[in-house]
C-alpha cells in the first residue's frame, strides 16, 4: 500500500504556511500537505539530469498519456489535437470568457463558488445569472431546476465547477444532462472547471460532462489538471480538451501574449501522474475519507450548532457557523480567537460572513489540533 506522508512545511516557500503568523494553523489555500509521489519526483529528476531547461511543449507521448488515462477513467474516447496545455485552470477559464462572451453578455454559474470562478465574468466586464445551491435534506447540495432554466435563457454561457468548489459536491450523471440541455436549449458555449475531478471519494465517479454527448462535447471546453489530484499545483500545468475546431482556436487565439506556455517540469510531472501515480491516488483518496470522516465526528460531538455536509470529493469542507451568531466574519474570528487560519465565506458569495472553507488535507494530528482550538474558543461565553 503506498504511504502517504504529511510533511511539516513552515519555513519552506509554502504560500499557506507563510501567510500566518507562526503560531496559526493554516488551513486555506488549497493544497494538501503531502510529499508527492515519488514517481513524479523521479520524473522531475530526470527532465533535470538534460543539462537545458529552454522552452518547452507537450509531446506526442503526454498527448497519448492524457488521451488514455482518460479513456480509462471516464469512457471519454478524446482526440489528441484536442488537448490544449495551459499553465492553469484559471487562465483557462478566463481565456474562454475573453475568447467567447461579448461585453453585454451575461454568464451563468451556481453559487457559492471559488473566488477565481465567481469574480471572472466581472474581470471582462460581464455580468453573472447566479443560482444558489441549497442543501436538500438528504446531505446533498442541489441547484433548484426553474432558477437554472431562468439564468439560462438569458446566458451566453455556462460556468460549470464539477466537482464543485466549496461544497465539494458531485454532479449525478442526470444533473449533468440537465445543465447540458440547457446549454444546447439555449445555445449556451459550456466551460467546465474539472480540476477536482481526479478525487471523487466513496467510490463516486466524475463524469466529464462533455462525454454525455457528440453535440455537448461539441460546445464544451473541459478544463483539467494533476494539480489537485497529485498535490504539484506549483508546477502551473494544466490543459482543456476541446473538440471543436473553430472552438479550439478561437481559444487558443484568445492568449494574446498574456497566457505563457506550460513549465517544463510541469509537463514532465503530468506525464508521470497520468501514466504512472494512481496508486498514490488511491491512497491519497483513503487519506482524505479518514480525515474527512473525523472532521465531521468531531464537529457532531463538539460543535453541534455548525451545518456541513460531507464532501463527496477533493479535500476541502465548507461549513456553516452562524448559529454561533460571532461579533465578525467566522473566518477571521476563528484567526483571531482560535489561531486558526480557513478561508471566509465572503469570497465564495455575497451574503456568506457565517461560513468557512476549511482544508482538511493535512496530518490527523494537525487536523484534530485545529478542530479543538476552534471547539475552545467557540465554547467561550
């Protein structure tokens, strides 16, 4: 069984350990902290033992790799020429607003939503037809169909985060062909962020969803990386997968000097954990249950008035404080009172102050320490 080993990071050029004081426990930014696979720290290795570190590109054998891994994932049958290799996600999506949506138009998304995500339409001056997701009762987030259908009808496109980020929900393949009908109802393009993909839990499946149609896939740019799945979110490499021509160009033309081409070790790091790390996945998958499945004992044990619903993929949960009713932003309170660093819930929607986005994808020991600094101070008068 391959191990999966905590690493502390303090004194490393860690963004989410450097952002606190030194006696704050960090638990935002989203990356886990855990060593690599050593197969991708091999292939690092390797590309290094080449004396030139000169510009780069994907080579016909990463396109190959890709086109396998997700073949075998997904059932997806892709095309290599489809893969366009970005060095993130985030340009991805923001190319695709520049490339695709007129100043007028209005982009539609569920909230709440990572910042990134939300705050894009606005960045190329469009305006956003936002749908909140609502927990149902059955531990499960879910969009209402008639608000879809209404952001729709007056949207040029759709921003889809499958998984979804903070929620960490999982589309049913039936959600899917909904929000995909609406884009071919409504001749809607579809971007869909698919960065946590690669980390379902409980045994869920992703699914892409471009791979539900020919006429879907064929207005769809799926947006996709190791980064999450393997930790190496440093190594700014990712790619889409567009199989429309004109689509693919068009997208590719909307780079315009302000999106770079891929690092080079990150290429090499992608190749191995696609072709060679699922092992490590598994067991990274494990990892993230157990700490998971403890976050949520011990907040029914301890913290009984706060609202979360398991994540059903990735490593972050989002969980509601404001039965607690705190004089401030649950985020910075916890900072302040508890010396516990977690993401506020202002920055994934307006309205969110009470909630908190908290990464569990650290050492139990870690974990636990921060769930009882926050289980002491909210026990305060």
């Amino acid at each position: 069984m391959t191990e999966i080993i905590p690493v502390d990071r303090r004194d490393s050029d860690c963004n989410k350990w450097r952002s606190f004081d030194p006696d704050v426990i960090p638990l935002p930014v989203a990356d886990m902290d855990f060593a690599a696979d050593p197969a991708i720290i091999a292939a690092i290795e390797q590309r290094m033992s080449h004396p030139v570190l000169g510009y780069g590109s994907a080579t016909a054998e990463l396109r190959q790799t890709l086109v396998d891994a997700i073949g075998a994932e997904y059932g997806w049958i892709i095309q290599p020429e489809w893969l366009v290799f970005l060095p993130g996600v985030e340009p991805g999506f923001n190319m695709a607003l520049n490339a695709f949506a007129a100043p007028d138009r209005t982009i539609m998304q569920e909230y709440p939503v990572y910042k990134p995500l939300r705050i894009a339409p606005g960045t190329w001056g469009l305006e956003t037809a936002a749908v909140w997701q609502k927990p149902d009762g059955n531990g499960h987030w879910r969009s209402d169909r008639d608000e879809l259908e209404e952001a729709a009808a007056r949207s040029s496109m759709m921003l889809l985060c499958n998984p979804q980020n903070p929620t960490g929900r999982v589309y049913t393949r039936d959600e899917l062909a909904f929000r995909a009908e609406l884009c071919l109802k409504h001749d809607m393009l579809l971007v869909s962020d698919e960065i946590h993909g690669g980390l379902t839990l409980d045994g869920r499946r992703h699914i892409p969803v471009a791979s539900l149609s020919g006429e879907i896939e064929a207005r769809t740019i799926t947006l996709m990386a190791a980064s999450k799945t393997w930790n190496i979110a440093g190594l700014k490499a990712a790619f889409a997968i567009i199989a429309d021509e004109a689509i693919r160009e068009r997208f590719v033309g909307a780079k315009k000097g302000l999106v770079d081409s891929v690092n080079i070790l990150g290429l090499a790091a992608m190749q191995a954990a696609y072709g060679n790390c699922q092992g490590w996945r598994s067991a990274v998958r494990e990892t993230l249950m157990r700490n998971r499945d403890m976050l949520h004992r011990f907040l029914a044990e301890n913290l009984p008035e706060a609202r979360s619903i398991p994540a059903e993929a990735s490593f972050l949960s989002w969980i509601d404080l404001s039965a607690y009713r705190l004089e401030k932003p649950a985020a910075g309170w916890l900072l302040e009172n508890a010396r516990v660093g977690v993401s506020g819930g202002a920055d994934f929607g307006s309205g969110l102050d009470g909630w908190i986005r908290l990464n569990f994808a650290c050492s139990p020991e870690t974990l636990a320490e921060a769930l009882s600094r926050m289980a002491r101070a909210l026990a305060k008068p």
